[in-house]
C-alpha cells in the first residue's frame, strides 16, 4: 500500500461531498435549511448550514453526527454515500448499488453484469446490495475491465438515502 495519502484528503473534495450529501438528505426530507437548524440542539445557525452544504467549512465529526441524526440517516452511511457519489477512493471502499438502476444501464462492456443484478434482485427486492472491493475485483476479473473502472462504474448507482433504500446484505468475497 502507498504511503502517499490521495489528493483527496488534502483538498477541500470530502468537505464537498459531505456537504452536497448533506443537503441531498435535508431536500429528499423536504426541509429547508432553517427547519433543519431548529432541528438541532446545538442550534447552529442557518448561514453555517449553507457553508456546510457548499463545502466551505469543514464540519467537525460530532456537527456531522448531530445532523446526520436530525435528518434519521447514521452517519456512516451518509459519510459513505458521500464518498461514493462523489467517486472518492470507490475503489477500496465497499460499495452500496442500486440494482434496479444497474439493470436499466445498455453499456456494452457492463453487459454481464445484468444477469448478476438480476439474480441479485431475486433474493432482494429492495434492490439494494453493498459490494465489497474484493467482490468488485471478481466481477472485474470476470467481465475483463479493470477493477478501478468496475467500481466507478457502480459508484454511479449510488441507492438514495431516504427512498426506503436501505441494504439487505452483504457481499462477501
């Protein structure tokens, strides 16, 4: 493993993610950024929301938890979904797809894994699976594309937090 840590980290990109995830959540709820505020006990104010939601200031790890429980989403997977939708180290993370969507994808070379998502789809019907990087490997080896190009590709069938989408298992190498 490199001991270079990923531009990502050292930008403002996950401050980014976390805020565009963030205010993904807040609408899908249908809130405003002030029912939001009033939500919280630490009663921030509604301009600090606005700078979390642009990525302009950077949230603190219990900010994040407190609104992550105010809009009923644990963290970890908010922080997940974040990463993933905004393709940060997908292919080292376990991924959380939307089978439905996938199956809707006519590319060529992701063909295959139609009858996968299918079959998938059959056990679970919510049609949402978490995909782990040596799961993502596998499925790479099989249909012949690189695995960096296998989990960016299912970075873009990222399940929405409050549809209901919620995994039903996970995939084990």
């Amino acid at each position: 493993m490199s001991t270079d840590a990923p531009k990502e980290l050292a930008t403002g990109v996950i401050s980014k993610a976390m805020g565009q995830e963030l205010r993904r959540a807040r609408e899908a709820r249908g809130w405003t950024r002030q029912e939001l505020v009033e939500s919280l006990p630490s009663k921030i104010g509604d301009r600090t929301l606005l700078s979390y939601e642009h990525g302009i200031r950077q949230m603190t790890l219990s900010r994040f938890a407190e609104l992550s429980w105010a809009l009923s989403i644990d963290a970890p997977t908010m922080f997940a979904r974040g990463l993933q939708r905004a393709r940060i180290l997908v292919y080292s993370s376990t991924l959380e797809v939307d089978l439905h969507a996938l199956l809707r994808d006519e590319r060529p070379t992701f063909r295959p894994l139609r009858q996968w998502a299918s079959n998938a789809l059959n056990e679970h019907p919510n049609g949402i699976v978490q995909v782990e990087p040596a799961v993502v490997r596998n499925l790479a080896l099989f249909i012949g594309c690189d695995k960096r190009e296998l989990a960016e590709h299912f970075a873009r069938f990222t399940p929405d937090a409050l549809k209901g989408q919620w995994p039903t298992f996970l995939m084990n190498a």
